[in-house]
C-alpha cells in the first residue's frame, strides 16, 4: 500500500467508523457512561482522520479547500470566541479542557467538532459521497432507535444493570433521543425515495429505519420535538412540493406528518399503550434569564466574553434564585440550562453568541437561496432539514454530545452539498511543502498526545468509579489514589479522596488492635493526607462550591484540633459567596458553632458556651430565611434552644419541622428526648415508637423506648425491648447490665452513670452530592 493510499484510508475510515460508533457506543466503567466515553472516542478518531488528510494532502501535492469562505470565516470566528472566552474564563482549565465527566461544551471538545466538519467538506472528491456516509449514520442512528424501542417497553436486552431502566438509551435522555431521531427522520425518508428504483432491500431498510424514528418520537412524546417536526415539515411544503422529483405521495406523507405533530404538540395526552415516561428535570426559560441578567451586571466582562466554557454549573450555583429553594430540586446543580442557545449566550458572552447567530443565519440563507439550483435536490433538502430541526430545537432544548456531533456532522455535509466553490492549491512549492510538513508533524505529536491523554483519563475515570462503588475504604482509597496519578487535574477525585481519608482515620482510631501511640501517629498522618487532598482541590477548582463545601465538612469534623473551627468556618463561608442562595452552608456554620458551644461547656465555660450558641442561632435563623422548611437548620436550631435551656422553644420547633419530614426517624428520635427529658413519658413513647414505625433497627429508638417502659414500671415490656437492643449490638456492656438490673428488679440505669443526651444530629438526606455519608 503506497502513502497516499493508506492516508486516504485512514482519513475516510476514521469518519466511518466514528459516524457509526458515536450514536451506539457507551462503556458502563465510568460514571458518565454516555457522553464521556464518545467524547474520548470522537476526539481520538477525529485527530486521526484530520491526519488522514493532512498525510493525502501532502503525497498529492495539492490541497482542495470546499465551500464558501463565509463559512470558514464564521466557524474560525466562533473558535476564536471560544478561545478569548476561556482565557478569561472564571475556570480557564475547565473551559479548555472540560469537566471531569463532560468535555461537551469545552474549547477542545468544540475545536475537534469544528475540524469534523471541516472533514467532511473536504475528505471526498465527489457530493454524491455524503450519500454512503450519511447512510453510515442513519444505520447506526437505527439500531439504537430499535434498542431504545425495547427499552421503551421495558424488554431490556443487554445484562448490564444501568441498561434495566424505561429512560435507558445510547444517547442521551429519552427527550434527547427524540430530538436525535427527528434529525434522522427527513434524511431516511428522501434516502427511501432516492433508492426507491434502485435497490429494494435499501429502499425497504430507509423505509423502515424512516418507521422506527418516527416511532421513537411518537412515544416519547416530547413536546419541543413535535414543534420542531412542524416547523421542518411547513419549510419542506414550501420547498419541496411541486418538484417532479419528490414523487406524488410527498404531500400525503407531509400533511400527515403536520397533523400527527401538530395535535401531539397542542394535546400532549398520554395514550393508552404508550410507555410512561419519568419527567425530565431541567431549568425553567425564566430561571436562566435570571441567571444570564445576574451573571452579566455582576461583571462586564461576563457581557461580552461569557464566564467561559464549561462553567454552567459554576453560574447556576452563584446566581440561581432563591425562590428554586421552595422546589424539591432547591439542592440539584445543573450542568447545563433551559437550552444550548441560552447556554451560549452566558457562557460564550456577545462575542461567541453573534458568532452563532450568524451561523444560523448562513444556514437558512443558503438552504433557501440554493435549491434554486436542480442538482441533487432531495439529498439537500434531506441534510438541511435535519440540520434546521437541530438549529430549531437548540432554541428550547440544551445539547448533549451526540446533539452537537450531530450538528457539526450535518453543517458538514451541508457546506459541501450547498456550496459550489473550491480552491486548489499547489502545495510542491518548497515552501509550502515546508509549512504542509510542519502542520504535519505538530498534528501527529498532537494526536498522540490527545490519544495518550484521553486514554489516561478513561483508565482514571474506571478507576474512580471502581473506588466510589468499593465498600473496603483502604481498597476505595487506592483506587481513588490511581485515578489522581492518571488524571491530577480533576478537582473531584481529590474532594472524594479527602472524605475517604476521613473516614479511614475514623477506622483506624477505633481500632482497638492497634497501640495508642501507633494510632495517634497513623491517625494524625491520615488526617495530613486528607487536608492535602481537599486543599488540592480547592487550588485546582476554587470557584466550585462543592470543593469548599467538603473543605468546611473535612475540618468540621476535626473540631477540636487546633484550628480547624476556624478552617472550617472559613471554608463554608467561602461556600456561601459561591453559592448564596443556598441554606447548606449557613446551616453548617450553624453546626460548627453548636460543636464549639459543647466543647466549652465540657470546659465549664459558660460565657464561650452561650457566645457560640448565639452565633449557631444567628446562622440557622439565616439559612431558614432562605428556607423555612429546611430541616437542618430547624433541627439544629432546637439544639441551640435545647443547650440554652429553652426546651419548650425546641419542641415547638422539631413539632412544626416532623410535619415536612414525614420519613425522618431522626427528628421523631430527638422530640422524643425532648419530651422525656422534659417528664412527659407518653408523648416520649409516641415519638419512640413512631421513629420505629419508619426505621424499626434503629437502636437508640429501641433503647429509649426501654427506658420509658421501666420509668412507667413496665418491667417486661423494658426487658423485652433491651433484649431486642442486645440483639442488634451483641457484647454490648451497658445493655447487659440494664437487663441484669432489670432481672433483679432495679431502676434500668442503676449503677450506671451514663445519662442519654439531646446531641446535634446528623443530617438525613440534606447534605449536598458532594459530601458523602
């Protein structure tokens, strides 16, 4: 095989094999089992397909540019935005590179989706070309849509556990999936009518595939996709009718397809036989304006540069409202927004946002403009239909990988099959050939790197879930320990690392095996390590709140140790500037304030101990202004009243707080203390019992629910619950000697000194995801 052929090759094969592995492939090895894995495969074979064309390019001798140079302009132009709007980005590595789970909205993610389409204008010499390899896709597109069909119906084919789910499919949401399938649906049916004389197995097969997307989209029943199916089928009526060779039941297949879509979109009923769908979560239109007006007074830079690729997240937690704290999703963080256009505009400023509409407005003036021209009509309307309908849907819908793969593919074939211009150039010029060389060379190191880079963070991805799903804390903690060699720059590995830490120096402290001085010495080294973990990921990310959040938690949890208060407020306080919408933090610092009270009252120091409590009710009553029913703050803020001596202020507080938390044994648990600390014994058995109802394990419950009975002089029924404690804590000292005492007919806690107390609880289900329990 000479060069010019094997450069060739590797150019068109890299493209087919990407077209027909992007839509189907996802790896279960990784936490992002959809867009990561397609990301890493897309960039490798998109470098290797570029070089493909470099390495045809030089063995020619010539170089073949296609397509009209406003389109050039405008692409390099919306490069060069992305690339000014991530050098001053809030998070410049994330905005480069991406997230540790989603490189989709990233400069290098958009750089390789841009050389794509620069690829298929200028890979094959011919239009007709687009033909096998737009049908390479709609094959591919077809298998996912016949899985997503069983999935649908819940026959789940493949025995892996993540795919045993209704919404489960190789692309992305199930509303995604429809967005993917209406891209698909004009360009199977021109192909079924273009191969209609030609070829009966491929006519059959396009009419087919033409059925099963239009399937996928009447089950899924997506409301801004049937809009998008109105709008494509009013500019094919436009366009198409009338021309000999749309054929004679082009107008039938339309105005049905217009009725379909139109009474779908206006009565979203669900129909019996339909699959029930679960609702997709996502930002409201007028919750993303609030945050594109925040974002952009806060700083004029944000106008005009956006905060930067990648960054949604970071401005959902900084300027999202307050009011999204009175919803059940008050502590979900969004990756992305309401839509891909409005995402645009925040992230990429006015500058990447005028590029983008200008690209719009290229692809509507061209579709229209050129079908004044005869030559391959339906294959144009076929390609530009499906690239309107994503145009059209990024307006009211945010893309995910194969949604903006899917773009950048089809604005490829439609520069080449829409414009008729090309430029030669002779490159066996010395000089040239010099310059062809070196892009060469530069773009080989380049996709080994790429190759070699993206191949490390696969492996440190695998290696984190595997430590994340490890229930040995010493094997999940060498797990995580690999993940941050392969890839360091990853704040996440380092913030789940440094809870790991904590928890191993909680084991080890406890371990009675080990000598004192041996402990003291491991724990204390567990603990550096620790600090140094989340320290590191706060220096790589220290504009992402959950970093500090896990910094405030780490430290929290060593209060005690000299200093660590003091990191620890700080931390939260930091959180609160990234995040201020958000009660978490205030109702931490409130925590930290009620662990130091306890600290110097243990001193016997009242002043300090009343000092913090007032600080710890200050932050809590600030947390419940931003949410009144957070149960936190109103948990912990009964432990203020509690330790101040206002236990009646406390029970009315945990009353009013079990009626929002009707699952929280916890709260029942702590009402219950109140009320037997406070004498009231039948209101202290009702809670008891309720927290059992709810978690009947629950030891504390079944202990206190003992001592009630042997205070009410129920001898048996106290016997009978300790013995259940016994039971679910074997060797247990204390247990054994109530029970012995009980024999014997004594109080329960003679002889023993140990009085239950009201302590500051844990938090449920109330902490963010970054903070693991």
């Amino acid at each position: 095989m000479d060069s010019l052929t094997f450069f060739t090759k590797l150019n068109k094969f890299s493209l087919y094999l990407l077209l027909v592995s992007v839509p189907i492939i996802f790896f279960p090895f990784t936490q992002n089992y959809l867009d990561f894995p397609k990301e890493i495969l897309a960039q490798i074979l998109i470098a290797f397909s570029f070089l493909g064309w470099l390495g045809k390019c030089i063995f020619k001798g010539e170089l073949i540019l296609r397509g009209e140079k406003v389109f050039y302009l405008v692409l390099f132009f919306i490069l060069f935005s992305l690339f000014v709007s991530s050098l001053f980005s809030i998070s410049k590595r994330t905005s480069f590179l991406g997230l540790s789970l989603d490189f989709v909205d990233s400069f290098l993610n958009f750089l390789l989706l841009i050389i794509l389409a620069f690829l298929v204008v200028n890979s094959f010499e011919e239009k007709l070309d687009v033909i096998p390899l737009v049908s390479f896709f709609v094959f591919s597109g077809l298998a996912t849509a016949i899985f997503n069909l069983f999935q649908l119906y819940k026959i789940f084919i493949l025995p892996i556990d993540i795919t045993k789910n209704i919404s489960f499919n190789t692309v992305g949401t199930p509303n995604a999936f429809s967005v993917f399938s209406l891209s698909l649906l004009p360009i199977s049916l021109v192909l079924a009518l273009r191969t209609k004389g030609v070829s009966k197995q491929l006519f059959g097969l396009f009419v087919f595939a033409f059925f099963i997307f239009f399937l996928n989209l009447l089950f899924i029943n997506f409301k801004t996709a049937w809009g998008s199916l109105i709008f494509l089928i009013l500019i094919l009526f436009v366009i198409g009718t009338g021309n000999k060779k749309m054929g004679s039941f082009w107008i039938p297949i339309l105005m049905i397809g217009l009725i379909v879509s139109i009474f779908f979109y206006f009565f979203p009923a669900t129909i019996r036989g339909f699959p029930v769908l679960p609702p997709e979560v996502s930002l409201s239109f007028i919750s993303e304006l609030g945050i594109i007006k925040e974002a952009f007074s806060h700083n004029l830079k944000n106008f005009f540069l956006g905060t930067g690729p990648t960054t949604f997240i970071l401005d959902y937690s900084q300027y999202r409202s307050p009011l999204l704290n009175q919803t059940i999703f008050w502590g979900t963080r969004f990756l992305r927004g309401h839509s891909a256009f409005l995402d645009w505009f925040l992230t990429k400023g006015f500058l990447g946002f005028t590029g983008l509409i200008f690209l719009y407005f290229l692809i509507f003036y061209y579709f229209f403009k050129n079908f004044k021209k005869e030559n391959l009509f339906e294959i144009k309307l076929a390609i530009g239909g499906g690239l309107i309908s994503l145009v059209f849907v990024s307006l009211f819908y945010p893309f995910n990988f194969v949604m903006w793969f899917s773009f950048f593919f089809f604005l490829g074939m439609f520069l080449l099959l829409f414009s008729e211009k090309e430029t030669k150039i002779n490159i066996n010029i010395p000089s040239r050939a010099m310059f062809m060389n070196f892009v060469f060379v530069s773009s080989l190191i380049l996709t080994i790197l790429l190759s070699l880079f993206n191949m490390r963070w696969y492996l440190a991805e695998a290696n984190y879930l595997k430590g994340v799903n490890e229930s040995n804390t010493e094997k999940s903690i060498e797990y995580l320990g690999k993940a941050t060699q392969l890839n360091p720059w990853v704040d996440t590995y380092w913030r789940n690392l440094s809870q790991l830490y904590l928890v191993y120096a909680g084991i080890i402290s406890q371990d009675p095996k080990i000598p004192v001085e041996e402990k003291r010495g491991r724990v204390n080294a567990i603990i550096a390590t620790g600090a140094n973990a989340i320290n590191r990921a706060v220096a790589l990310e220290p504009n992402n709140v959950a970093n500090w959040n896990v910094r405030g938690f780490f430290y929290q949890n060593l209060i005690g140790v000299e200093g660590a208060d003091n990191l620890s407020l700080e931390s939260y306080r930091r959180a609160i500037q990234l995040e201020p919408s958000s009660p978490f933090s205030f109702a931490e610092i409130g925590r930290v304030y009620i662990l130091l009270a306890q600290n110097y009252a243990q001193k016997k120091d009242e002043a300090k101990k009343m000092e913090n409590l007032n600080l710890a009710s200050e932050s809590l009553n600030k947390a419940l202004e931003k949410k009144p029913d957070y149960p936190t703050a109103n948990y912990l803020l009964a432990v203020v009243f509690d330790q101040q001596g206002k236990s009646d202020q406390a029970i009315e507080i945990l009353e009013k707080t079990q009626s929002f938390t009707p699952q929280d044994f916890g709260i029942r648990f702590q009402l219950g203390m109140l009320y037997w600390r406070k004498g009231d014994l039948e209101k202290a058995q009702s809670k008891f019992e309720e927290a059992l109802n709810i978690n009947p394990n629950y030891s504390n419950a079944i202990y206190m629910l003992g001592l009630v009975f042997d205070k009410k002089g129920e001898k048996e029924k106290a016997k009978q619950e300790f013995e259940k404690v016994l039971i679910l804590n074997p060797g247990n000292q204390e247990v054994k000697k109530i029970l012995d005492n009980l024999e014997k007919g004594l109080p329960a806690l003679e002889g023993l000194t140990q009085q239950p107390t009201f302590t500051p609880p844990p938090s449920g289900g109330d902490y963010p995801p970054e903070i693991k329990r």
